[in-house]
C-alpha cells in the first residue's frame, strides 16, 4: 500500500484513495480529507490509533458498532467501510472511510450570520437524528456543535459517538434516568453542554442530557456563542442556576445523590430570568442580528429544552412535534429503530477486566466482519 503523508502524519491507505489534507485531530485519531480515485469522489478518512490505552479502544469499539447500526440516516453521518488489516500482527491502526462533509456547526455559527429559517432547519435535522439514536436506546452524550457536521445545502449530520453508550433500562420516553447504568461516567461531553445531573448523580441519566445539550445548541444558534461557559463544574452550576434559577425541593427529588443536594443547597439562591429579555437583549446577540427579535416559537423549544429536572425535560418525539419546527416535520419520513440488544456492548460491563489487547482483538474482529 502506498503511503500517503500529510502534515508529517502517515496514512497507510489503499492506493484507490490519495489522501490530501489534515481537517481534523484528536487525542487518538486524525481525520483527513481524501477523494476516492476511481470514482473521483471526495470522502473524509477516519485514522484510529487506539491501541495506547484501553479508554481509546473502547471508544473506537462503541463508535463502530453504532455507526454500523446507524448507517443510512440522512442525519448521522455514514461510514461507508473500514479498510481491513492484512492480519492482527500488522494491526496498529484503524482507518474508517466516511462521507465528507465540509464544515460543522461550530465554524458555521462563528462565521455565518444565520437567519430563523437556518435555526429551524438545523435543530430539526439535530432532532430527526436523535429520534432514531433515541429509539435504539443509545445516548449520544457529547452532543456539541463541533460534532454536528454541515454541507454546502445545510443538510446536517451528527458524528463522534465514542462516547455513547446504551439507555440499558428504557425510560427515555419521559427521560427518567435509570438506576442500572451503572456504566455511565461523569467523563461526558465538553462541559459548556453538559446537563446538571452528569455534574450531580454521574451514574444516574438518560437520553433527556441530549436533550439538554441540543438546548445549548439552539441557545448558542441564538446568540452565536455558547451559553454555559462553565469554568469548572461549580461554575458551570452557577451559571445555569444564575438562568433557570436555583432548584426547588421538589426538582432536587430527581438528584439521588444526598451528598449531591446537600452541596446544591450551599450555593448561592437564584431567580429564574426573563428568556425573552435574556436572549433578545444579549449583546452578542444584537452586534450580530441588530434589533431582530427571535422567533417566540424558538424560545418556547428553548425553555422547553433548558429545564433542570430531566423528568420534566421535553423528550426528542415531543420537541419534533413542536411547532418550531412545524414547517418541516413530517412524522412519516422521522424513522426510528429497534432497540440494540444489551449483549452488543457487553464490552463495556467488563471494561475494567479487559487490557488493550483483549480489545485489540475484539476491533480486529469487527473490522475484519464490516460490509459496506
């Protein structure tokens, strides 16, 4: 195989695609733009090097098996193959051949002055791809606006699901959180779009934190830059207590950590603000929409969204029958799935006891078993 070297970074692909630039690095991957020769078309290649540590792999195995699952949504981004290793020996690294979308939301909403009918059309695109996560019972957990990928037609696709895991007991119909996820970790989502009760019961949640961070999506959409700038996590509390307002004794009963309550209960008392003063009147706001009010629907959605107690929480089904977004939802053509089997990600029940060549060979297998 030839190799193809960019910024001094080697991508060992097949000779049918010639790579051509960096456009993305993480901590244990980088993503480069390629086009497929024989066809001339342009895709995004996925290299995983995740073999230094068991986290990684783990999140190079949940993100495969779900984009497995989930491929063929127009709103979730594709894999369209994995290239296969000559054999285990020689696997070091994992290359995913994707769709190439150029920008995401993040570089949108910094450089483009979006108008209500953008906003709409995004967050329902967000929405219709989270109803089908949703119905698998998986959640997201990092939903944010670099992982929201965008085309020059504005058709949209959420991407990253390394940090997703199963909803393993179903209450996502009205975002109860389960109290057999005892899988789930705190290490969730960059902070600034994580819901309180990640911060406050970290074992404890369900589907209704996506729910949340599409709040500070559609917010930050409002004001073009993001909502909750949390400098640690009891900044970020304050900073939501400082909108929502403190939470009553009745909201605290959704929070089973005592200990969890009890430092609520230290902090500073908040009253609820005014949204439509607080959007409408934000300075980022009127420096880049002048006096143009925002769409009272959109605010609705948003104090639908932003709402401390989960249970309370408007779920994915109800926020695409909101009329906010009325003018493309279409309940026919919002598909949904069966939900995934618990025994595909039993992985993540014995994470603790497996190394990183246990789950060498579990991502050597799944890649060797991948169809496009």
């Amino acid at each position: 195989m030839p190799q193809a070297k960019t910024r001094k970074i080697i991508f060992n692909i097949s000779s049918n695609f010639q790579a051509l630039q960096v456009i993305g690095e993480g901590a244990y991957g980088v993503v480069c733009l390629a086009v497929h020769k024989p066809t001339g078309i342009k895709v995004a290649i996925k290299k995983l090097e995740p073999f230094e540590k068991p986290l990684f792999c783990l999140r190079a195995l949940r993100e495969i098996k779900l984009l497995g699952y989930f491929r063929k949504h127009e709103n979730i981004v594709s894999i369209f193959d994995i290239q296969k290793p000559l054999d285990f020996d020689s696997f070091k690294e994992i290359y995913l051949i994707q769709e190439y979308m150029p920008s995401d939301l993040h570089k949108t909403i910094a450089t483009q002055n979006l108008t209500d009918d953008h906003i709409q059309y995004f967050i329902y695109q967000i929405l219709r791809g989270l109803k089908l996560i949703h119905s698998a019972n998986v959640i997201h957990r990092d939903l944010k606006p670099s992982n929201i990928l965008i085309n020059e037609n504005c058709d949209l696709k959420i991407c990253d699901f390394g940090l997703a895991r199963l909803d393993v007991v179903n209450n996502s119909s009205r975002g109860r959180s389960s109290p057999n996820i005892s899988i789930l970790t705190e290490y969730v989502a960059t902070r600034w779009y994580r819901a309180p009760e990640i911060m406050l019961t970290s074992s404890q949640y369900s589907t209704a934190v996506d729910m949340w961070s599409v709040g500070c999506i559609l917010a930050e959409l409002f004001t073009c830059i993001p909502l909750f700038p949390g400098n640690d996590y009891k900044h970020q509390l304050i900073l939501i207590f400082q909108l929502l307002g403190s939470p009553s004794e009745e909201d605290l009963t959704c929070i089973k950590s005592q200990r969890a309550k009890s430092y609520i209960r230290t902090l500073p008392q908040y009253k609820s603000l005014n949204f439509d003063r607080v959007f409408n009147g934000h300075p980022n706001r009127l420096k880049r929409h002048g006096g143009k009010p925002i769409n009272p629907l959109g605010l609705d959605l948003l104090k639908r969204l932003l709402v401390f107690n989960p249970e309370h929480r408007i779920t994915v089904s109800e926020a695409l029958q909101h009329p906010y977004v009325a003018t493309y939802h279409d309940p026919k053509d919002e598909p949904s799935i069966e939900p995934i089997p618990a025994e595909v990600f039993d992985f993540d029940k014995s994470k603790d006891q497996l190394d990183v060549n246990d789950l060498k060979q579990k991502l050597y297998e799944e890649t060797i078993r991948f169809k496009h």
